[in-house]
C-alpha cells in the first residue's frame, strides 16, 4: 500500500508550490487580521487529493491497480491514508501559524480557541472526505462534482429550514454537559464516519469493471 500512496503524492507533487504560497498569501491575511486561517488550508487537502482520481482515470490506473496483490482494496485505502496525512500535516502547520499570528497580533495566544477551531475543522474536513470519496468512487469523479454540488444546495436548504422551523436553543442547553467531552467525541466521530466512508468505497470499488 506504501506505493500507492507515494503514488498520490508524487502526482500532486506540484500541487506542494502551489499549497505553499496559498500557506503564505493567507498568512498574510491572518497577520492583516483579514481572515482566520484555520478553515481553509486542511479542506484544500480533499481538493487537491480528488485531483488524484483525475489522474487516474486518464492514465488509465484503475485497471492496472487491480491486477496487483489487494489492488482494489489497497487503492482506495491510499487514498483515505494520503488525504488523511495531508490533512494533519497541514492542520499542524496551521496551528502554528495560527499560535503565531495571534501572538503577533495580540501578544498572547487563546491556545484552547485555536486548537478546539482546529479541532473542528479537521472534523470538518474529514466529514467532506467521507461524503465526498463513496460519491466520486461510484460516479466517477466528473459526474460527482454534479452529485457534490447538489448535496451541498441540500444540506444549505436543510440547514435553513431547519433553523427557520426548529427551535435549536432547547437542544444546545441540553448538550452543554458535552463541552468537556467535546474533543473526544469529534475524534470517536471522525474515526467512525472515515472508516463507515471506507468500507462503503471499498464495496463498490470491488465492483467495478474496467
């Protein structure tokens, strides 16, 4: 499995420049007091790796993939592994640089805001990976972006009307004894939702004829 995922990394290689001047640009931003740099650096991860199923798919890898020892299997456990990876180098990167700038800004560091937003956006992330993969695995990756943007308007719509007919402020009182479990359960959440988003690609990546 180690190849395949080298695989990835070396077909995004030059997505890294890229990934380090946005690092920069928005760093900038953050010294500015322009945005907080926390939501969108670990979210590109999923962008840049979905890149990968392109690449695959004109080269021709998916068909060549299942031919190897566990090819199916180790195909799309590569991918899960590289984005995750990815995904936590970039979110401990921003964490420092968010430590940074609000020292730099502020001349102290609220540490617990910092890591408890990078908490949810890693969570975040890897919610958009566990939708997002099963989709592009069984639509394909052109198609899945018609299929991303409808669930996306979806849950938007949702969430609206949800907040429009539905009084949330009963339901937040009674989840307030949570707080100090709040970590924990977004970790048993993450790992729970990655590896259900897992084994359903797996299942119908098995399926699949090329």
């Amino acid at each position: 499995m180690i190849g395949f995922i080298k695989k990835d990394l070396a077909m995004i290689k030059s997505n890294f420049k890229l990934l380090a001047i946005l690092i920069v640009i928005y760093t900038v931003m953050g010294l500015m007091d322009k945005m907080d740099i926390s939501f969108i650096l670990p979210f590109m991860c999923v962008m840049i790796m979905i890149s990968t199923f392109s690449y695959d798919n004109y080269n021709k890898w998916d068909a060549y993939s299942i031919s190897l020892p566990n090819g199916r299997k180790n195909s799309v456990k590569s991918k899960y592994v590289a984005t995750i990876l990815m995904t936590f180098i970039v979110a401990i990167i921003t964490t420092l640089l968010s430590f940074l700038i609000s020292y730099i800004n502020t001349k102290s560091i609220n540490y617990e805001q910092i890591l408890v937003t990078m908490f949810g956006t890693v969570f975040g992330t890897l919610l958009v990976l566990s939708v997002m993969y099963p989709i592009i695995y069984k639509l394909g990756v052109e198609k899945a972006r018609i299929g991303i943007v409808l669930l996306v308007f979806g849950t938007v719509i949702a969430g609206t009307l949800l907040l429009k007919y539905v009084d949330l402020s009963n339901v937040l009182k009674s989840l307030t004894f949570l707080e100090d479990y709040l970590i924990i359960i977004l970790i048993i959440l993450a790992v729970i939702m990655v590896y259900i988003s897992y084994k359903i690609s797996v299942k119908i990546f098995s399926k699949k004829e090329f």
